[in-house]
C-alpha cells in the first residue's frame, strides 16, 4: 500500500511540474491550468497520507528466540469420585499427573533511522521519511508552482484591468500627415487639444513654433474612450516633429520619403513582427503587464542609426484565448487591448515609433475561420478603435483610379522606395476544412480583397519605388507541416494565382515582390522560384521573411520542412522568445536596389541577408553564389579601359545556375555602365568620348522643335556616331541669380571638295531676347522629361559678400519656377560657386569640428540650397566648381576657407562626385589637390560625429528617456 501511494504521489508531482513548466516558460495553452490544478489535487491528498503513514526507520534485523520448557503437573482429585482410577488399575495411594511445555518466545529487532533522501524528496515530490523540512521544501515547490500558475492566469485580469488607462500613440505618418490615437477616460481632461512642432534644427523656411493638429471634444464608452486625431505635415521628409496633449502625454515622429526616395541617410528602415503576449515567459519579479520583447525592440532601434520608420505588425497583438478566455463579449476584447497598451514596456516602443497593424486569429479566436460570424463583431470593436482607426488608407478598389475600397480591413499605401498591401487573412476566408487545399472554388480574401490585391501588384510604381510588399498575417509558404491548413498552404489554388501575379513583376523589371508574414512563432526565410522554362526569369522569384514571436513563446520541436522545389528554404530559425526583422532598402546608382533583412533573436542579430530587386531590362546575370550587385566606375587601366571595383555582395544560395567568371562580372559592370551614362563619339578628326543618358536622343522633330540642345538628329550615313556638345564646360541649362538661359547647339555638316563630310557643332548662350520660362511652359510632360535627363544643368553662385550670399535664396527660390519635372528627372548637376579675389574669412570661415551656420551666411545659404537639391529623385552626377578670378604667378590656387564651402554638398550623397578649380584665365577646370580632399573629408568626418553625437543626445534625452514633459499652453 505504502509503495503505491508512493508512485501516485510521485506520477501526481511529475505531471504537475513537467505541466507547470511548458506551461509558465514554453506554451501558456489554455489546455494547461486543469491539468495542473487536478493533478495538484490529486498529489496533495496521496502527499499527506503518504507523509502520515510511512515509518522514519528500516528495520536493519529481526531475531526469535523460542524457550520450552516440561513441567509434570499433579492432576487434582475430582470433585466426584469417578470410576477411572479403578478403571485404570492404578495402586491404592497414588495420584494421577500430566504433561505441561512452556513456551517463551523472544524478539529482537534492530532498526535504522531512514536516510533523508534530499534527491529523492526534491525531484519526485515524495515527502521525506525523516525530514519534515524536505517534505515541506518538496510541497511547496509543487504549491509555487500552481501559485505561478494562477498568477499568471489571473492576476492581470483582477488586478490590472486597466480600466484607468490614459495614453496616446502615434499611428501611420506619410509625408503629407500623420496621426494620434488618444484615450482619455476621465472627463475632466476633456476637451484633449493635441499639438505638435518641429523638434529637429529648422531650415530658414520652417516655422518650428507649435502648430494645433486638433482638438478630441467627446468620448464615450462606446468606444473606449479612444479618439484619433489626423493632421497634416509640411512636405519635409526626414524631420522629426514632437507631438503633444493636452492630458499629458508626449513623443516624436519622423517624416518619411516621399515615394521613391530613401532619405538623407540613404536607406529606409521599418520593423516587422507579430505576436504579443505580456509576461510570457513568465517572471515572478516581472510587472503582470510587462513585455519583454517590447524592451529588445528598443535596444533594435537604438542600434539603427536614425531609428526605424514604423513597425508593420502582421497580428496577434492581443491572445484573448490564451492563457484562458474569461468571456466573449467586447469587454473582454478591449481589456486585452487596454493591457498591452498599459504595460510599462510600451512607452518605449510606441510613444516615438509608428505602428501599423493588420489583423490575425487570435484578435478573434484560436485558428479563426468563420468570417464575419459568432464573436468576430465582439472582437472587431476595440480592433477597430485601438488600430484601424490609425492604420494606413484602405485598399484601393480594383477598376478605380484611387478610390477607396468601401468598408475593407485591409490597407494600402506607398513610402519610400516601397508599396504596401496589408492584407486581412481572417476575415473573408472560408473555412480551412470545408474544401480541398487546391480547390479554385476556396479562397482565403475573398472575391474583392483578391481582386484589390491583384491590381496592386499589376499597377505600375513612381519613380524609385523598387519594391512591392505584401502584409499576410499567416505564412505564404506551405512548409509549415503543423496546422498547415490555417496558413496558405490551405488554399494552394488561390495562392498560386497570387504568384503568378507576383512573377509578372518580376518579368516586367524594376520592381521585386516579398512577402511578410508571422504566425507561426518561428523564423523562416522562404524563396518561390518560377518554374523553370517558364515565361518568368529567375529574377522574378518572390522571397517571404516569417517573422514571430515579437513577445510569445516558440515551439521547441521543428515544425518546418521543405519538401519540393516550389517553397525552396533560406533560413530556418526556431528559438527565441522576442524575433524582429529589420528591412532596410537603399536604392543604389544603377537600376537596381538592395533590400536588407536583418533578424533579431532577443534583441541579438542572429541572421541577414540581401536581396537585388529585378533588373530594369530584358535578361539578368546571377551566380550561384556570390554576385556582386554594386561597383565604382572611378578608376582606369593605363589602356584606358575602365576598372569595376567591387566593394560588396550578395549571397544567393537559392539560384542554380552557371557560375560566371570575374571577367565576365567586370564585363557586364562596364556593360551596365555603358548602358547608364552611354559612349558618343566623333569620327571627324581625333575621336572624343563624352556621356549621355541611356535614354534615346528626341527624334529630329523634337530636336527642331525645342531649339537644337540635344544631341543631333541620326545622321544619314550609317555607323557615324556625334558628340553631344563641343565645349563640355558650357552647360545646357544655366541657372544665375538674375537670369536663367539656355545653351543653343548649332549643327551643320560641311562637305570637303575631296567629298569628305565634317559634322561642326557649335556651343552659344541664347541672345538676350531669349525667354527660357516661355519655351518651358509650352512643351509637353514628356518634352520636358526629355529636356532635364538630356541636358546639363549649372547652378551658378557668387560667393563675395552678405548681399551676394543674401541672394543664394532667390537662386535657389527660382528653382521651384522650372516645374517639378525639373527636380524629377534632371540627371547631371554642376554647382560653380564664384570667388572675388580676395575672400573675407568672417564670412567664408567655417570652424573646424561643425559648420557654424549662425557665423557663415554664405554656408548658411548654401545649405539652404541643399536642402532644397534634396528633392532631385534622378541625380546621378554633380560636379562642383570652385571658380577663382586670375591669381598671381606662384600664388597658391585657393585657401581651405574657399574650399570649405563645399562641405554643405556632401549632404546630398550622390555617388559619381567631383570637385573641380579653375581661374577665369582657364577654359578647363582642374581637379582639386588631393590634400584638400583628404582636409575635406576629414572636416566632413568631424561633422558627423558632431552631428551623431547630437542626434544621440536628442534622442537620448527626448525620446529614448523622455523627461517630464509641460505641455505648452
């Protein structure tokens, strides 16, 4: 009896830890709490009989010791008198006796005092024979344990229902906007007037006071006391504004790109996960609310430099099945909500940070698919007001030019150098089990969110917008091998289409296609390869990064698995509490842009990889495993053949094909050079090599039509190629602060008597009665994106005294009058900046470590410029030239305080850069000495770090640890 109420206390404990364990640190299922608190039950009635009964000593012997011992015994005479003794002839006088044995038995026991068994008592629960200690430790082990439990279950939800809570987010900003949800249950804070301002240093055109951006009059309870405010934003990308309310909350957001630019710094970054679940794994010291992932998310952002634009979270934000369901009704949806909203974790993550959300199941239920039906109008209330409310524009309806689809959950819209569909994977689906996965008849979006998604995908990009990217809140792929009919692989047939639209993509070029995901609560990177010999090319494959949990558990045993060549695996990572992906595109020089995915396992980056977006033009070269995306066409051979420096790469295992050589690598760099900037020459004389666009030259109508400053019109003779200009130091297009002209070319071809044809091409400034603004506003869009891609264009500055720096503005106030075709696709930019003899340095000087902009208005000015160059989208090349009038012989060409007045430029990092010299006696200007280059990066370096060094303090002191902040009146 003793040994099996043994083994129940034993089999009890273990199924109560072993429960307990997966349960607090592994999977909070909601499967868990019964099993722990029955088999607690069952363990604390077998522990206390066990502890009852059971004996603290082993008897080591046990001995008998028997004793007999006869005695005769007399017998008594009868009371009677009997016939026997006569009977039994005994003599007269004799009495009759017996037999009597006495038995003694004796036992001796020996017995020992059982050991304590510490191990024994410890792992199994059994309560210790000998030690009331280590029965009590073992018990109160097993009663922690349902304690943890239950604190984990409860304790939010009795203590924490957040019912007070006060707080305000950002939600999506574009260039032109932004806005703030706000709630506020206390009335006395009402009406909530909500401001903002320019945080960042302004521009002499920005007015940094505070701006009213609403006012909140009324909230109610029918919507949780929660409020948007939308409000617009002068179109400056790259500041960062500070926002504020009334009821005492404040932070700061960052203007994004306008779509097709990357930014100052030349990148766009944006954070994605998915998956939040407070106090998970659970801590015993943690706050009820805490999230942990929410604290690696911040050291992420602080490791970026210029932090992150927005956090795309693909859903499951709230778990309110897990780790029990209390209700269903919109209460209990709206708790989950108003508890991650109060954990003290987020003020972190969502006080200076975009969020941007789509929906998943378990804003609903566990695996939900039953549409619009049963809780789904419960759940839809606070999802509805916490996150659509400031989510981005609905999706754009199919057959439409921008109208909205009505009443979608899903969203659309385009920052940077990308497009965005966020797509709603639970609300239109039918159910996973009710049809075969490759039925066409099932769908997972329904007849109109597909039909939106495929126009997205056909539609042509802006400018610059090198990337299409689709928000899915369950994984593209179908190598997840559990559950797998929630995720696509459910609706294969549905799927396939999408593909196939994403592969077309790819086909037309320039554009590339991935796919976000979570979900899962693992990390895979996924390619979806075109079959081979199909229409598409390889470049056309679409790539999926499945990114979770940001705050959950994950799966200790492997649940991904490629089993064919249509979902082809990357990367495979299934460990970690807290997984982020960081996406980072920088569009380079050539046609191509770099997408880089990085992951963060617990806030530790764990895996990247690189992505090349297709190639603009028919046919595209890849290696099997390194191909290099980027090179610097700065360097020549002695032969004069040109030198492709490669200077990084990119790893593509995916690809099989033949690997190339390196002198096929250089061979196709030259080859795409060529194809950019283009080589012209003339075949009159000497031969002359000069650049051009890739684009064709206008046709010979065009050509007479606009005044001869485009290269000539084909010439007859087949073969013969023409120089785009004679004398390369006039420009097409001059810019001055009084006037702007153009550069009229002159053709005629003269004939030699020996019948010998000469191509003349002669370079003069238009006659004074030239009006350039005229001939500009009569040509078509078209004739002007020819004008500014063909043509040079230099922006000329005299940089002499306060007056002359003074007009810097008005130089660069005249550009807006060109169009915004001008700042679109001019190509080739030159900057002369004119000295007088003799420069004041009071004014020319720039201290060294920062430019001083408050004691140099000429680089005050100059900078103002800059910013206003920023919105050139096409630039591949800007030379700069330092102009002198003629020096003394033997003087030095220039001082560092002329030089120093390029540094504003390097703000613009375009990449084929040069700064030139030259005298008024000099025809071509000069390369500049490389000291003063070296003196000029060096000064540049020096700018940065200070410039690093107060941005840190910016974001150190306002946003990463905000202090108390007074609103402003």
């Amino acid at each position: 009896m003793s040994t099996l109420q043994e083994k129940v206390t034993a089999l009890s404990s273990f199924v109560l830890r072993l429960s307990a364990f997966i349960f607090l640190r592994w999977i909070p299922g909601h499967h868990f709490p019964p099993i722990i608190y029955s088999a607690f039950t069952v363990y604390l009635s077998s522990f206390v009989t066990s502890y009852l009964t059971q004996s603290p000593y082993d008897v080591v012997e046990d001995d008998l010791d028997t004793k007999v011992t006869d005695t005769v015994v007399e017998d008594q005479p009868p009371e009677f008198p009997s016939t026997v003794a006569h009977s039994q002839n005994l003599p007269v006088g004799e009495k009759p006796t017996h037999m009597e044995e006495d038995i003694d038995i004796e036992e001796t026991v020996i017995l020992e005092k059982k050991s304590a068994r510490p191990w024994r008592t410890m792992l199994t629960g059994i309560p210790s024979p000998t030690s009331s200690f280590l029965s009590l430790a073992t018990l109160l082990i097993n009663g922690l344990l349902v304690l943890a439990a239950t604190d984990l279950i409860y304790r939010a939800k009795v203590f924490h229902p957040s019912h007070g809570l006060s707080f305000a987010r950002v939600g999506y900003v574009s260039p032109i906007e932004a806005s703030i949800l706000v709630r506020e249950p206390h009335p006395g804070q009402l009406p909530i007037f909500v401001s903002y301002r320019l945080a960042t240093p302004p521009a002499a055109y920005e007015d940094a006071s505070w701006q009213s951006a609403g006012t909140i009059h009324f909230l109610n309870n029918d919507t949780d006391y929660t409020g948007a405010v939308t409000f617009p934003l002068p179109n400056h990308p790259d500041r960062i504004y500070q926002w504020v309310t009334s009821n005492n909350h404040t932070g700061f957001f960052t203007v994004p790109p306008k779509a097709g630019q990357v930014g100052k710094r030349g990148s766009f970054t944006f954070l994605t996960s998915s998956c939040i679940k407070p106090r998970f794994p659970y801590n015993p010291l943690d706050h009820p609310l805490s999230i942990p992932g929410f604290r690696h998310v911040a050291e992420v952002i602080r490791s970026i430099p210029g932090g992150a634009q927005f956090m795309l979270f693909l859903g499951d934000f709230i778990y309110v099945d897990v780790p029990k369901r209390f209700g269903t009704s919109v209460e209990d949806y709206r708790r989950e909500y108003r508890q991650v909203y109060n954990s003290p974790d987020w003020p972190a993550v969502g006080n200076n940070l975009s969020w941007i959300h789509i929906l998943d199941d378990h804003e609903i239920a566990n695996d939900w698919d039953k549409n619009t039906t049963g809780v789904y109008r419960a759940a839809a209330d606070p999802w509805h007001n916490y996150q659509t409310s400031v989510n981005p524009p609905k999706a754009r309806q199919a057959g439409t030019y921008n109208a909205p689809r009505p009443d979608a959950t899903y969203f659309e819209f385009t920052q940077g150098p990308a497009s965005f569909f966020m797509l709603d994977t639970r609300t239109y689906r039918d159910s996973s089990g009710d049809l075969p996965v490759n039925s066409t008849e099932k769908t997972m979006l329904g007849p109109h969110q597909l039909a939106d998604l495929l126009a997205f995908l056909q539609k042509p990009e802006p400018k610059g917008v090198k990337w299409k990217i689709i928000a899915s809140g369950i994984p593209f792929t179908k190598n997840w091998r559990v559950n797998s009919l929630d995720t696509w692989a459910g609706y294969l047939s549905e799927r396939q289409a999408i593909l196939e639209r994403m592969w077309d993509v790819g086909l037309r070029g320039g554009v590339g296609v991935i796919v976000l995901s979570g979900d899962r609560h693992e990390f895979a990177a996924t390619a979806f390869p075109p079959p081979a010999g199909g229409k598409w090319p390889v470049s056309a494959t679409v790539h999926e990064f499945s990114t979770s949990p940001l705050s959950q558990f994950y799966l200790p045993i492997p649940t991904y698995k490629q089993t064919d060549e249509e979902d082809v695996m990357v990367k495979y990572i299934p460990s970690g509490n807290s997984k982020l992906g960081a996406v980072t595109i920088e569009n380079t020089v050539s046609d191509q842009s770099i997408l880089k995915f990085r992951l963060y396992v617990d806030g530790i980056e764990a895996w990247s990889s690189v992505l090349l977006s297709p190639p603009t033009v028919s046919g595209n070269l890849w290696i099997e495993q390194h191909f290099f995306s980027g090179y610097n066409t700065g360097k020549q051979h002695q032969n004069g053949k040109q030198e492709c420096e490669k200077f990084f790469f990119v790893v593509v295992y995916w690809v099989k094909t033949v690997g190339l050589t390196l002198e096929q690598i250089d061979a196709e760099f030259l080859r795409r050079r060529t194809r950019s900037k283009g080589v012209i020459e003339v075949v009159s004389g000497k031969q002359f090599r000069g650049t051009s666009s890739s684009s064709k030259p206008n046709s010979p109508q065009a050509f007479t039509k606009l005044g001869n400053f485009v290269p000539p019109p084909p010439p007859q003779r087949t073969g013969k190629t023409f120089l785009m200009r004679l004398d390369k130091s006039m420009k097409d297009i001059v810019l001055t602060v009084n006037d702007i002209v153009r550069n009229v070319a002159e053709f005629a071809e003269e004939v030699f008597p020996n019948g010998f044809h000469r191509n003349v091409l002669t370079c003069k400034y238009a006659l004074a009665n030239y009006d350039f603004l005229e001939d500009l506003k009569s040509m078509t869009s078209k004739e002007k994106q020819h004008l500014w891609e063909q043509n040079y264009v230099e922006i000329r500055i005299g940089i002499s005294d306060l007056d002359t720096a003074n007009k810097i503005i008005t130089v660069s106030d005249r550009l807006d009058r060109l169009g915004p075709e001008f700042f679109q696709y001019t190509k080739n930019l030159f900057i002369s900046l004119n000295f007088p003899k003799t420069l004041n340095h009071a004014h020319g000087k720039a201290e060294l470590g920062a430019v001083n902009l408050d004691s140099t208005p000429a680089l005050k000015h100059l900078v103002a410029l800059v910013d206003k160059l920023q919105g050139f989208t096409s630039l591949v090349q800007m030379v700069i030239t330092l102009e002198l009038p003629t020096m003394p012989p033997n003087s030095p060409p220039m001082a560092f305080e002329q030089y120093i007045h390029v540094l504003p430029f390097f703000d613009l990092m375009y990449t084929d850069w040069r700064v030139l010299w030259k005298t008024s006696s000099k025809d071509r200007p000069m390369g500049v000495p490389y000291f003063y280059i070296k003196s000029l990066i060096a000064e540049k370096v020096k700018i940065d770090e200070q410039r690093k060094k107060e941005e840190d303090n910016f974001w150190n002191t306002y946003v990463i640890r905000p202090s108390v902040f007074v609103p402003p009146p």
